[in-house]
C-alpha cells in the first residue's frame, strides 16, 4: 500500500497496449487494461443499454488504433496517438475555440457562472473526443467514467484521459466521416425504441422568453402581451425561482402567484407554453410537504456519518434527493405528475451539478453517500455520481411528466448533464456574460455540445450576467435564432433584456431574425426528427460539408443547420456586408427573405438541397397543415437536389405508430426545365390539400418563383443565361440599397438609469509571454482575466462588477478604490518596443489616489508585475500634508478549479512551512508568520502553482480567505496616514510553475 494525498490507494504501476473486443456494431472497440478490469467495471451510465457495452459481437475485424495505458496510484492514464494533422472536437460542454488541441478540461460539474475561453469544468461533463483526420474520416473515443476526469488535448493528434481506476474505453471508427462517428455514437448512448434524442415538442423549437425573474402574474402576461402586441414571434414565457413559495420546489407564492392554473390558461389562449423552474434542493422545514414525504421516504443523500446531507441553497438549509435510487426517482416523478396538473408544460431544472451555496466546492461533500441502484454502480461516494446527478434528476423529472401526461411530450431543460442526458432533456450553455467574446463563443459551445451526443441546446440570447448594448443583444438575436434551441434569459438586477428593450432599430432587428426562425421551423422539426430516427446532429460545424478541407475545421462564426450554411457576425463594428465568407467547396447559393439587415447572418444553401420553409407565424400553434409549403431548391453542378419535409402533430406519439407524413422531394434541370416532384412518402397520413411554392435559387441572390399544388409535379422554365445575369444583378441592386437603408443598431455602451454594469465595454488586454490580461479601467481598475497561456489556465474568478484583481484604501472590505473609474495615464505596447504594460490612476477622494501598473516584462516572459501605490496628491494643509488613515489591500480572487485538490503553501520568515487548505476558513498571517517573501496556490490535479512574490518590506500582513469555489491571497500594507514624501507600496509579481 501507499500513501497519497492522504488517501490509501494501490500501489499501482502497470502499463503496455489496453486489450480490445468489438461491441455494439462494425467499428466500435471496447478497450481495457486486462481482464480483471474488464470484470470489475463500473456499469455505463453513458450506454443506454449495458448489454452494448459488456458484451463482445462476432467481428473478425481489428482496431486501427490502440490506446495505451498506464496505472499510478490509483489512476489510470490512457494515451492515444493519431496521425499527425488530427484535428478534435467535442468534449462536451466547453469554453473557447472550437478546435481543441492544446486544451484540457476536467469533466467535473461545476457551478460555473460568469465562465471564460480559460474555464475547464462546465455545468456537463462529456469524456468524449471526436478527432477528425488529415483525410476527412473521424473517430469518437469515449472513456466511460462517471468520475472526475482529466481530458488532456494538449499534445498534437494525441489525446490522454485521466481518472480514477479502472474504466473501460470506447472508440467508435475510423468512419468516413464525422457524421458516421456520431451516428455511431447514438446508437450507443440513444435508445433504439425511442429515438437516440428525445423527440422535441414542435413548441419548444420556437423562441422562448426568460428572465430571473419574472416576479407576478401580471407581470408574466404582460410581457406575453407586449409580444403579441408587437408582433415579435414567441411560443414560451419562463417561471424562475420567484414564482415559488420561499424558493420551496412544487410551492405557488400565493401573492404573486396565487393562481398558477389561470395564469396558464391566460397563456394559452394567447399562444404561449409555460416552464417553471425545479430545483434538487428541498428546504428542510417540518410541515413542508415534499420535505417531510421525502423524509418519511428515506430519499435524500447522506453524509458519512449516514445522517441527511444539509447545505444551503436558495431556500436556507437544504436536503437532497439521492436520484440514484429507483425508489426515490419514483418519489420525484410522482411529485412532477402532481405539479402538471397547474398546467405546467415544461420544466426546468437548474442547480442540477448539485450546486451548494457558502461551499469552497461549490457542491457537497465528495465522502457523501449515495445509495445507488445495483445497476447504476450500487452504493457508492458522491465523487462516483457527482457528474451523473443532473442527468438522472433530468431523468426522474421526464419520466413524471410522462406519466402525467401519456400524449403529451415531456419538455425537460437541464443546467447539468452527462454524455447521454439527450434522452431526457434539452441543455443550455449556462450562466455566460453580456459581451461580444460569449457571443462569439457561444457558437462553438453549442456545435461541441451537438458533437457530442446533444443536438438541443443554445446559450443565453443576449448573456445572462451584465446589461447588453443594443447591438450584442440585436447581433446576438440575429445568430441566436438559428441555434437548435432559442431562449433569452437574464440575470436578476440587470436591464430588461426582452427584443423591444434597446430600442426600434434593435427590435426590429430582433423581428427579423425571429421570423426568420419561425419560416424555417418546418426545415428546423425535420432535422430533429432525423436526429431523433438516426443520430445525425442538427447544427454542425461548416466543415462537415468539407471534413478534407483542414482551412474550414476553425472557422467559428458559421454552422450548418443541415445543407443551410448560417454566417454571422461577432466583431462589434462589422456587418453582413463586411463579413469575410470562407465557404466549403461547391455550390453555396445565397439568399434571404427580403430582409438583409447588416445585423443579421448570411444565409447559403449548399448546391443539391432542398429545404422546407412555412410562414412566419407568431407561435407555432398557428400553423396548419393546409399553411401554403414553400421549398427553397439549390441545383447542384448535376442540375439536381433533394430534400425532405417531416411533419405530424407536432406533439404526442402517433408519429412513432405510423400518424405522419415524410416528404422526399427531388428537382432536376432536363434541357431548360426544371422539374420538381416527390419521389417518395413514408407514414399514413395523407397530404394537405394546400398550395405549394417553389424558389429556386439562381446565385447572387436571385431566384424565380413557381407555384402550384403539393404533391403534383411542378415544372420551372429556366430564364436564360442573359436572363439569369439580369436578375442576379438587379438583385445585387436590391440588396446593397436594403443594406445601406436599413436602420443599423446603435453600439451604445451605456444603459443609464438601471442598476447593472456594462459587461459589452471592451476590457484592455495585456499580452505578452506566457501572460494574457483583460483590465477594466471604468470600474475599479481591476484585472478581470489573468490567463496563463502554456497551461490554458484562467487563475481569476471575476464578475467585471466585482472580484478579480482589485485593490483597496483600507482595511475594511471594499473601501475606496474598488469601484472608482480609473484613468489610463500610460499604455505601453509591445509591437512599439517596450515591455507590454499599463498605468492607470484612481481619484478616491480626500486628495488621494491608488495608482497602479501592470507590467510584462520583455527580460523574463514567465512572470506579471503589479506595482501600487496609494499616493497623496493634494492633502489639505490643515493636517499637515497627511491624510486620513489608510492601508493598501490587493485583493486578488483566484478561482479554485479543483478545490478538494488546492492549498496555499508558503515558508514564513520564522521558517516554518505551511499548508493552507480550504477547511481552514479565513487566515492572518503577521510579524514572523508571514510568507517571507513569497507563497503559492497550488493545484494538485493540475500539477501547477501560482506563485506570487513580493516584498516583505512592503507587507504587513497576510491574508488567505476561502470563498464558495474561490481563494483570496490577500497583501496589506501597514496602516497609516500617507503624505505626498511617504506614500504606500505594494510591488509583487506572478509565476505559474509545475509541480511534481
């Protein structure tokens, strides 16, 4: 045995070529250290069925590429290499650039508001890779583990997984292509009888209005009102936390909510669905029903000790139902089944990693229990079913609004999840922020997420966290109507974030882009019918129409929506007619609906395509089946194209017993006529009796109309070549005079009169070295990014408002000069010669300033400087040139990616050592106690240390102070007056360094 960490773990050092058998179908290869691990083998909470994954099929073929594994006390390291030029994907719900090599995360769910490009542990975890390969085919690789996993992409074309011993891996191919890979995928993780992803309700694929919160009734309607009013397409209003009783799950605030059954119906009538919010925290209060039904029902999670876990969430002090046990997901599902029946059509469920509030983890104890089914893993650690909690919360939720309602499709959103939870509920990219790198971002995050296993999912339209400018929100609208899942949401305490809240031109914009979505809903239904059929995702990366194309796989800002190409743009001072199109080869027709705004995206469809397109209606319950059907056709260099148009009920299961209707349409040119037919029908219900449109699109814009009947052929006579310039140029015409009339957003960068703060300003950046630093000089002057580049690393935990790096004039808690505007009084750029670096200067009253720089060294790449001082500039004579008592206090927040694994360490000037860990709450170190000259925050899982030097002649004292997921190593300075001869100084550095 050995000890480490204080754990007793084996004494492990086994390596070599992991064994391999085929399961589940042609191509898929389970791969384990040895037989005895093969055996001993968690269950697959990832497989939908065991069975796939534990037992071999008669298949004579090898695998291409062999992992290898090494195992070191306690945990197993696998490393696969791939042709040089690999490109990855995937790994689920992720920040930053959409091509991940040289990233790492660590799947671990984790509350993670305000998220940036640097974050590793998300709200999901998905241990899943797709590399795709120099010649266009791609490969999956999963490591089926519900534990704290490390995904290192960090090295060219190799991927390493690290976690806890033993599990097994699955690589799925090489297949031709990276839709074949996730088709393959589906089938193990999507469930054969119902569909590889939940079939959506036809609703839940319209807008949806959020806000936390929504605080009355009235309030609900009349924002349902003013859309309607407006003439802004909308299908759902959301409930948040506010609408309950004390923040009580299945509890109705009787003021503010006294009727949720009539406010629903109110909805209703007006064409709206309604989603209220469900938590997993349930408020220990004797008398409170489901606490004392859970009670009686043994359900909730123990500690250790096997008494109930209490932490507190939203409501106070908290239990938790422990979803891995059948018994309790029944006891939930009967509580959602009770709850439906006030008209609920949809339910959310949030706080799912499970987040715990005033918590250095952000969540519960790792040595909590969990009383698990025998085919979940049986009972087992918190740090076992930590990343599965929300997917089986998801899963007890879906199963209770199936009972409620056997015709009705449950509609669940989930904030966390596992690679598998698609088969019970849509997902969303979580808490991000107002500004234009989350807008830009949120286009890969929601194309990694469909990379790996989960097509619906969108981000906060707008940003959840901070006020948007007119025209992020306008902009952000534009893209976001074209992603899978469509829903504004705000955080409380910020503007109104509502379409007609930046005012017309932002509107109108928002009208636009919201009818454009509801014309391709009929396109948008097909495709999840599809990934519902078969697996395909539903928005992919603008590689997919080229995987052999290396300069298409990091384009980030276009995707497709099947053989629809959407471009957007992300840079705040750049329209649609300035964005640069790196289209795949082929051809790509563009086109729009008469409504090219310059903040709206491109739009292509690739030549071979056809696409069904409805009227723009204001909620999808206005559609009838007898609606006239347009299909907008693009020829291929063959003169043909294809498509298809599912549709039923848009709600129930009749379409799974044979109730729809699956089009296949065709077109081809023969001579000068274009034909356009179906060609084939799946399903038993008959065709509408309604009028059909075609448009078919000729380049540049241009296209020419026919109509007739659906179902009977209709032929097109092509305008000739002349004919055909003439067009496309008066188009041309046509769209530039639309462009430059078109009233443009204003980019204001300030909302005045509400409370909130500006997250769309754009912050200063420092870059130079192993350094990349964002500074926000209008508020506090404080550092809100501090990315160590060799590592990926973001050190801060910032909310631009608040935390970061910030300074303040005294010892109380933000005193003067946390919030000020700071002037810039030097910038320095390295492309000039100097050293990277900027001085900024902040008023704090009384004659004083807190003057600060920050500087990159050009001598010593490694390090950052932060130079302060609190200076007397003009202290009045009657005190004798001194001012007020003052102490200098650098406040930095670091963020603790992995808390249970983080400490401070440090030499004190007497010599003794220290190790600092979270459960030592708040710490003052002075006199000969003090970290003589230097300290660190150091991550065991990374295997990396923030090291901050500084001098000791400047520091008084020393403070470390463990938030909820945060540390403060605090420097202050002695307390005293300061005049103009003796002002106070603080001058440190940082250094991130490895460990071993």
């Amino acid at each position: 045995m050995a000890e480490y960490g204080g754990k007793v773990v084996l004494a492990d050092f086994t390596s070599g070529n992991m064994l391999f058998e085929p399961i589940l179908e042609e191509g898929v290869f389970r791969f384990d250290c040895s037989a005895d691990d093969r055996d001993a083998a968690f269950p697959s909470l990832s497989f939908t069925s065991q069975k796939n994954r534990d037992s071999p099929i008669m298949n004579q073929n090898v695998p291409v590429y062999t992992p290898t594994f090494e195992c070191v006390l306690g945990q197993q390291i696998v490393v696969i290499e791939l042709p040089t030029g690999t490109s990855f994907y995937g790994t689920g719900e992720v920040s930053g650039q959409l091509e991940r090599t040289g990233k790492r995360v660590f799947t671990w769910n984790t509350d993670a508001w305000g998220y940036d490009s640097g974050t590793t542990s998300l709200y999901q975890s998905h241990p899943w890779v797709l590399a795709v390969l120099p010649n266009g085919e791609a490969m999956g690789i999963l490591a089926d583990t519900t534990r704290r996993c490390e995904v290192d992409l960090r090295k060219e074309s190799t991927i390493k997984f690290v976690a806890s011993s033993s599990y097994p891996v699955i690589t799925f191919g090489p297949f031709t292509s990276p839709t074949a890979v996730l088709i393959s995928l589906s089938h193990a993780i999507g469930s054969w009888k119902n569909g590889t992803v939940f079939m959506p309700p036809k609703w839940s694929l319209g807008y949806q209005q959020c806000r936390w919160s929504y605080d009355s009734a009235v309030r609900v309607l009349e924002v349902a009102r003013t859309f309607r009013e407006k003439g802004i397409p909308c299908d759902v209003i959301w409930m948040d936390i506010d609408y309950m009783d004390g923040f009580s799950c299945f509890t109705f605030d009787q003021e503010r909510f006294p009727d949720p059954k009539s406010l629903v119906k109110d909805l209703h009538h007006n064409g709206f669905k309604a989603i209220w919010m469900l938590d997993p925290g349930i408020k220990r209060e004797d008398g409170y029903f489901v606490y004392d039904s859970g009670s009686v029902n043994d359900v909730w999670i123990l500690k250790a000790d096997g008494t109930p876990f209490v932490g507190k969430v939203w409501p106070g002090p908290c239990v938790f139902p422990d979803f891995t046990q059948s018994k309790v997901r029944s006891w939930w599902a009967c509580l959602v089944k009770d709850f439906i029946s006030n008209g609920v059509d949809g339910i959310w469920n949030d706080m799912n990693e499970p987040a715990v509030l005033k918590s250095v983890t952000k969540t519960m104890p790792e040595d909590n229990v969990h009383r698990g089914d025998a085919e979940l893993g049986g009972c087992q650690t918190h740090s076992h079913y930590h990343n599965v909690y929300g997917l089986l919360m998801a899963r007890s939720t879906y199963e209770g609004m199936k009972i409620a309602n056997e015709n009705k499709r449950p509609f669940v959103l989930t904030r966390a999840g596992f690679i598998g939870s698609q088969r019970y509920a849509a997902t969303w990219t979580g808490d991000n922020l107002s500004n234009w790198d989350h807008l830009h971002m949120s286009i890969s995050m929601v194309l990694q997420l469909g990379l790996s296993g989960q097509p619906l999912s969108g981000p906060d339209i707008g940003g959840f966290a901070g006020n948007a400018t007119p025209r992020l929100f306008g902009r952000w609208m534009g893209v976001g109507a074209m992603f899978p899942f469509c829903r504004g949401h705000s955080e409380a305490g910020t503007v109104d974030h509502e379409p007609w809240s930046f005012g017309e031109e932002c509107e109108e914009v928002c009208r636009l882009a919201l009818k454009r979505r509801y014309r391709l809903i009929p396109h948008i239904y097909t495709l999840f019918y599809i990934a519902h059929t078969t697996g395909t995702p539903v928005a992919t990366p603008t590689f997919f129409a080229d995987p052999k194309d290396p300069g298409l796989r990091t384009v980030e800002n276009s995707f497709l929506l099947g053989p629809l190409l959407i471009y957007a743009s992300t840079i705040p001072d750049q329209g649609l007619d300035e964005l640069q199109h790196k289209l795949p080869k082929g051809i790509w027709l563009s086109f729009d609906f008469d409504d090219s705004h310059p903040d709206l995206p491109a739009l292509y469809l690739q030549g071979g395509s056809i696409i069904p397109l409805g009227p723009p209606h204001q909620h999808v319950g206005e559609a009838d089946p007898t609606d006239d059907l347009t299909l907008l056709v693009a020829l291929d260099e063959h003169g043909k194209a294809e498509g298809v148009l599912f549709e039923d009920d848009g709600d129930g299961y009749e379409f799974t017993k044979g109730g729809f209707l699956l089009t296949h349409y065709v077109a081809e040119l023969h001579s000068s006529v274009v034909s356009v037919r179906v060609s084939k029908t799946e399903g038993s219900w008959k065709r509408p009796k309604r009028n059909l449109h075609v448009q078919l699109l000729l380049g540049g814009g241009a296209k020419i109309d026919a109509q007739g009947t659906d179902g009977e052929p209709l032929q097109i006579t092509m305008p000739s070549e002349r004919e055909v310039s003439d067009l496309v140029s008066t188009n041309k015409k046509l769209f530039r005079n639309r462009i430059e009339h078109a009233k443009c957003i204003p980019d204001i960068q300030e909302v005045s009169g509400h409370k909130g703060i500006e997250l769309s300003s754009t912050p200063i950046e420092l870059r130079s070295g192993d350094w990349a630093l964002k500074v926000v000089p209008w508020i506090g002057g404080r550092i809100i990014s501090m990315m160590h580049l060799p590592s990926g690393t973001q050190w801060l935990h910032s909310r631009i408002e608040a935390n970061g790096y910030e300074e303040f004039s005294g010892v109380e808690y933000r005193s003067a000069g946390w919030s000020e505007a700071y002037a810039i009084v030097e910038r320095n750029l390295e492309q000039a010669g100097k050293e990277e670096s900027l001085k900024l200067e902040g008023d704090i009253g009384g004659g004083l300033v807190l003057e600060r720089q920050i500087s990159l060294p050009k001598d010593n790449s490694k390090v950052f400087r932060v130079d302060s001082g609190l200076i007397a500039r003009s202290v009045g004579a009657g005190s004798g040139g001194y001012s007020r008592l003052v102490c200098l206090r650098v406040h930095p927040m670091f963020n603790l990616l992995h808390p249970t694994e983080s400490f401070v360490s440090f030499v004190s000037i007497d010599g003794s050592r220290h190790e600092v860990w979270p459960e030592a709450g708040e710490q003052f170190y002075e006199d000969d106690l003090r970290p003589n000259g230097e300290w660190m925050l150091v991550d065991k899982c990374l295997g990396l240390a923030l090291v901050n030097r500084f001098d000791i002649n400047e520091v008084y004292k020393c403070l470390v102070h463990w938030g909820t997921g945060t540390v403060n190593l605090e420097l202050w300075s002695e307390p005293r007056p300061v005049s103009k001869q003796s002002p106070l100084t603080i001058s440190h550095e940082y250094e991130v360094k490895g460990i071993s």
